[in-house]
C-alpha cells in the first residue's frame, strides 16, 4: 500500500526534494574510483555501467552549479580530482568508443554550464583539459569526431584574456584544431574557422606571438595549399561540364565553387581583424602558394621578360584555364575589395605597366610544394599534433622561418606610387589579351574585374588607374586618343564580334563602357577634358560601326522564311530587351561563367538555363532573336554614347523602310518601341469597330499556336 500512495504523492515529494543530494554525488565519485582502480578484464564487462556513472556525475553538478542549492558539489568534484580519473579513463587500453563519447560529452557540458569562474578556473587548471584536448583518438569515426568539435566549440566559447593562460603551453586547444581547417564535413570546418577567429580576437600578446609563428610555418601555408587544391577541383569540374558532363557533375561545379567560396571569406575575415601582423602574414602566404603563381600565373606571360624571370614549363596541375583564373580573380576583388594587404600586390602584378620584379618572378616561378604536413594524418586531417609543436620541419619555399615585414606588400605600395623599377619586358597585357580572346566568358570576366577596380578605385592613385588604362589621362602632342583609356576602347572593340559573343556578355560589355562615359563626365557639350573627348569620340565610332554590322545582321532576316513573323519577332526581343539586365558583378559571379556555352535547344533539363545565356541553336527564329536583341543594345549604346543620338536614328529609319511598316519614322529614345506608331493612340481607332478596307490595305494578325507564334 505504501507503495501505491507513494506512486500518488511522488511529485509532492519530489517538489520538496532536491534532485541530487551531497551523499548521492559522494556515492557517485567513489562508484566511478572503484571502477576506474578494477582490473582489465572485470572492467570491460561494465563499462556500461561506467557510462551510466559518469552522466549521473555530469548531471549531479551542472544542476548543483545552477540551482545554487549545494555549492559544494563541485567543491567536492575538485578535492577528489575526478577530473584527472577522467583523463585516466581516456588513456586506458581498450577503451570502448561509449566511453569516450560520454567523457567528451560531460566536459562539453561542463564547460557551457558552468557559471562560478572559480570553478571555470579548476576544470582549466592542472592541465587536464590540455591533456584531453591533445588525445588522439579515430578521426575517421564521424561520431567522435563530432563530438570532440563540440568539445573545443565550448572551450572557445570561453576564451578570454584571463582564461587564455591556462592554455598557453604548446596551445593544444589552436593546434589540434588547425588541423581539421579542410575537413570534407562543412560542419566542422565551419566549427573550426570560428574558433580560430575567437582565438584572433583575444587580446594577449604572448598568445598572439604564439599563434603567429605556428600559423606563418603551418596553418596559413596548409590554407594557401587548400586553396589552391580547391581552384584545380573546380576547374576540373568545368571541365568534365564542358565535356558535356551530368547533372552531378554540374553539382560537383557547384559544391566545389561554394567551398573555394566559404574559403575566401573566412580568409577575408583574418584579414580584416585589428592584429596587422597576423594580417599580413596570411596575405603573403596566400599569395606566394596560391594568388601568385596560380591565378595571376595562369593569364598567359604577360609580355615575359627576358633574362632570369623567363617562365619556367609548367606542371600538369600548375595553371588554370583562362575562363576559370578570371572567374576566380573576379571573386578576389569582389571579396577583398577592403584588405588591401591582399589585393595591393594582385592589382600591381596585373595591372601595372612595369610591375616589380620580384611580383613578376613569383607569377612565373611554379608554385611552391606543398609541406609534409599537409594532409600528413589523414586526406582530412594535417600535422603537426601538439604533441610535435617543436617539430615542424623547415619549410622550402624561400621564406624566412619567421614572419617578417610583408615583402609583397611592400613592393606592390612602393610600385602603385609610382616608385621603384619594374621588370624589363614585363607589362599589363593579360587584360588585353584576354579582351581579344575567343572565349566570351574571358570578355565577360575582364570586363567584370576591370569594373571592380574601378569601384574600389579609391585605394589607389590616379595616376596608377590612368597608365593602366582604366581613367582618361591627357592626350599626347599632335592629337590622337592614346591618352584614354585603352582597355575601354578595347572592350567597345570586342562588341564588334556580336555574333560570336552571347546576349548577357553583350549586355555587361555596354553597362560597362556607359558606366565608364559616366565616370569620365560630359565631353559631347564642350565640357570634360580633351582627353576625355578623343576617347570617347573614338567609343562612338567603335560603336557606330558595330551596329551597321548588327542592323546588315538583321535586316538579312526580313525576307526568306520568317519575313512574316519578323515583327512578331522584334516585339518578343524588345519586351526583353526593356527587362533589368543582370548587372557586370551578377554575372561574373555566375557559374554559367565557367559551364559549356549550350545552345538553345540543348538546354534540355538544365536548371537555371536562359536564353541569354545560351548561343543560338538550330532554328533560325532563335537565330533572329538573338540578332535583334544585339542590334538593340549595341541601339542602346549609341544613343547613351551620342547626345543627339543621330546614328540610331539613322539606323532605324534604314530598318523600318525596309521592313514596310506603316509607321516610318521612329524615335530615337531607347526607352521607346522602335514599331510604335502615334496613329495607333489617336482618336478614330478603337476595338470592336468596324473599318472598311480598300484592295491596298493590309492587316497583320498573330495567331499562337503549339509550334509558337506566327503573323499572318
């Protein structure tokens, strides 16, 4: 009977009662001690009930810790140093995986529970988390693994300038961690780039030098090298997509571009924390293993010089594809566009008409191995464990063992005022090259890199921008344009190509030389520099031409087959012509950047797929299309580029009388319908009424069927 009424009464009584009491947790800690002190071959047959235990211990004080009730409860876990029984159970043969799940666990949530600093302070002291923090245990097994992350995600979450000092010896806590900066698991990478960050943050000059010289030997040679890993998996992808790849290799592109991605983020955020040291460090390793001879070396020679910088034969996985290096450097500038300590010597390597030497030399030179220690554990894991802090081995890559002043840095700053030699032969024609190149992604990409300087512009000279071609500069005695800027002129050049570049490369191509006419100022009213005026002249001649050739392009369409839906046609591309384009950065940071260049029937199932984005296919209407979307923007670009707009006019005039339109005349505003007529607007003419039509007298009429729509 007592029973039942103790079945009835339990929650009163356990309302009065605490959860644990002093004897419960006495009992517990000297049931774990017994355990622990057992023989081998007894133990392993109750180590269940050593798991059951240790979560009894683990509740036992987080509720005494938070409840306030027994204040002793941890002041007893300290005096029996059940915390080194812990690490004791941890270094036992044969220890089973629960086990270890259960230890990592409890300290885990000790750690996030605790609220005392005093007793903060015990579980840190005596080196018993170091100890813990430097097991090593079977990284391959993912539920270990995740909970050691766990573990060091808690023990970040507690640094600060006074916990830092229990940590200092060897700093278990940074150089354990490092080592899973590449794991395949975005969750622990993700996990172990914050904890980095928490570790930047905390202001403590010992810890800082620390980390320096660990992470200027390994960690930031290990992420370059990453880095670089990454870049060649995604152009491998493109690749197999440009080979006509599957969906999952479209995936594979995918993924791999948003690690590479994540990456460059996380390295942009190092570089943008308050430590100039630590920043400085990681540029120069990422631009030595990676920027440098991957990215930049990637670009072609550039004008190679002669003498000692001659370019080296490449290896089979040095360089990049043009496409991919551009798509890759867009991202660059898009990212860092605020830490110069990166970008400085990339635009000077780039850009610069003589760029240093020693710049030059390491975009040539291949790019340095990668260290032993690299993925030295596991594809996953890297070396050194804490347990080797002191043995890293030197690294061959010419650098000093010890960071120093950041020579790329200092090169690129002295190089972009103006100051110092540069390379003889050496020069900035990788932009211009890849203006002049075949491939439309290279045009796209340029033209997209080019913008982002400009936008970030304010970090550098005039007078650099100008001799890069990228701002007007005066023009030379005796007349002519050399004094705008080149690569402008070069990409108004590049629309002359129309039929081989697709529409969202054309429309980049004309947002780009209009936003560089804006920045130039007015020039067509006597205003501007005659500077500005010669070049911008000559944009317009550029232009000019290439939309007589895109109006001779269009007009072959008005007779033959689709004479009669030719005007059904040219209403479908103007409504998307009157569309928000995507802007230069949009589509630069497109993936179709790097995918095959379908046509538009082979887009089949592919997702994402526009006909912006695709060439033509095997139908001549979409042929026609794509010609009169062209003839359009290049219609566009004449009528910003011309004040009066005369050229269009022209044009349009040419194209609507050879067309028979009711309506000869056209006006010349870009934002108007070139087919609209004023008498379909004026008073006489409304639906439902009745017209009487004379034998001369013609009615055009759009009928949709399944096979599109057709004018009759």
């Amino acid at each position: 009977m007592s029973g039942i009424f103790g079945f009835f009464g339990g929650a009163a009584d356990k309302a009065s009662k605490p959860a644990y009491s002093f004897e419960t947790l006495q009992h517990l800690c000297t049931r774990l001690q017994s355990i622990v002190e057992e023989e081998q071959s007894n133990r392993e047959n109750r180590e269940e009930i050593l798991v059951e235990v240790i979560r009894q211990i683990t509740e036992a004080l987080i509720w005494g810790e938070q409840n306030g009730h027994e204040p002793n409860f941890f002041d007893f876990f300290c005096e029996k140093n059940i915390l080194a029984d812990f690490v004791r159970i941890l270094g036992l043969d044969r220890i089973s995986k629960g086990v270890k799940l259960q230890l990592l666990q409890t300290l885990s949530m000790l750690i996030q529970n605790i609220r005392r600093d005093t007793s903060l302070y015990y579980l840190f002291s005596n080196n018993y988390v170091n100890q813990l923090i430097a097991t090593q245990f079977d990284w391959g097994d993912e539920e270990i693994l995740s909970y050691y992350i766990s573990f060091l995600k808690s023990l970040a979450l507690r640094l600060n300038a006074e916990t830092i000092t229990f940590f200092l010896e060897q700093f278990p806590l940074y150089i354990e961690a490092i080592r899973f900066f590449g794991h395949r698991d975005q969750m622990v990478r993700t996990a172990i780039r914050n904890l980095t960050l928490q570790v930047y943050n905390v202001k403590d000059e010992s810890m800082q030098r620390f980390v320096l010289k660990r992470s200027w030997r390994t960690y930031f040679v290990h992420l370059a090298c990453h880095l670089r890993e990454l870049w060649f998996k995604l152009d491998a992808a493109r690749e197999r997509c440009v080979a006509g790849g599957s969906e999952n290799d479209r995936r594979a592109l995918q993924e791999v571009n948003e690690q590479q991605n994540d990456l460059l983020m996380y390295i942009s955020d190092v570089l943008s924390m308050e430590e100039v040291a630590l920043r400085e460090a990681l540029a120069e390793r990422v631009l030595q293993y990676a920027f440098f001879p991957v990215l930049l070396g990637s670009l072609g020679d550039g004008g190679a010089a002669s003498g000692s910088l001659v370019r080296p034969a490449a290896g089979p996985r040095d360089r990049l594809s043009p496409e991919c290096a551009l798509f890759l450097l867009h991202e660059t500038f898009d990212i860092f566009r605020s830490t110069p300590a990166l970008l400085n010597p990339v635009v000077a390597a780039l850009l610069l008409q003589r760029p240093p030497a020693d710049l030059v030399g390491s975009c040539w030179r291949p790019p340095p191995p990668c260290p032993a220690t690299y993925q030295a554990t596991t594809p996953d894991v890297s070396a050194p464990c804490s347990a080797d802090a002191n043995s890293v081995a030197a690294l061959d890559d010419g650098a000093p063992d010890e960071p120093g002043a950041p020579v790329y840095g200092r090169l690129a700053k002295v190089a972009l005022r103006g100051g110092g030699e540069g390379a003889e032969g050496a020069s900035d024609e990788a932009p211009r090259t890849q203006l002049r190149s075949s491939s439309d992604a290279c045009v796209l990409l340029v033209a997209g890199i080019l913008s982002a300087c400009l936008a970030c512009g304010g970090a550098w000279p005039r007078s650099f921008l100008s001799s890069s071609g990228l701002l007007p500069t005066a023009p030379p005695e005796g007349g002519g344009v050399d004094g705008g800027p080149e690569v402008v002129l070069l990409v108004v050049r590049a629309l002359e190509r129309h039929t081989s570049l697709r529409v969202v490369v054309l429309q980049a191509l004309v947002q780009f030389v209009l936003s560089m006419a804006a920045r130039a100022g007015p020039s067509t009213d006597g205003g501007g520099s005659a500077g500005e005026a010669a070049w911008l002249e000559a944009a317009r001649g550029s232009a000019r031409g290439a939309l007589r050739s895109a109006a001779k392009h269009v007009r072959s369409y008005l007779q033959g087959a689709l004479a009669d839906a030719f005007l059904d046609i040219f209403a479908e591309e103007w409504e998307a012509h009157c569309t928000r384009p995507p802007g230069i950065k949009e589509a630069c940071a497109n993936l179709r950047c790097l995918s095959p260049q379908a046509a538009n029937g082979s887009l089949g199932g592919a997702q994402g797929w526009t006909a912006d984005w695709a060439f033509p296919g095997s139908s001549e209407r979409q042929h026609a299309a794509k010609a009169i979307r062209v003839f359009l923007l290049l219609r566009q670009l004449c009528h910003e580029l011309s004040k009066e707009g005369a050229a269009e006019s022209k044009v349009d005039v040419a194209m609507t009388s050879s067309s028979g339109s009711a309506g000869g005349a056209t006006s010349s505003s870009a934002a108007r319908n070139p087919l609209h007529v004023l008498e379909e607007v004026a008073d006489g003419y409304e639906d439902q009424r009745s017209v009487e039509l004379g034998r001369q007298d013609r009615i055009v009429c759009a009928v949709a069927s399944a096979e599109g729509r057709q004018s009759r």
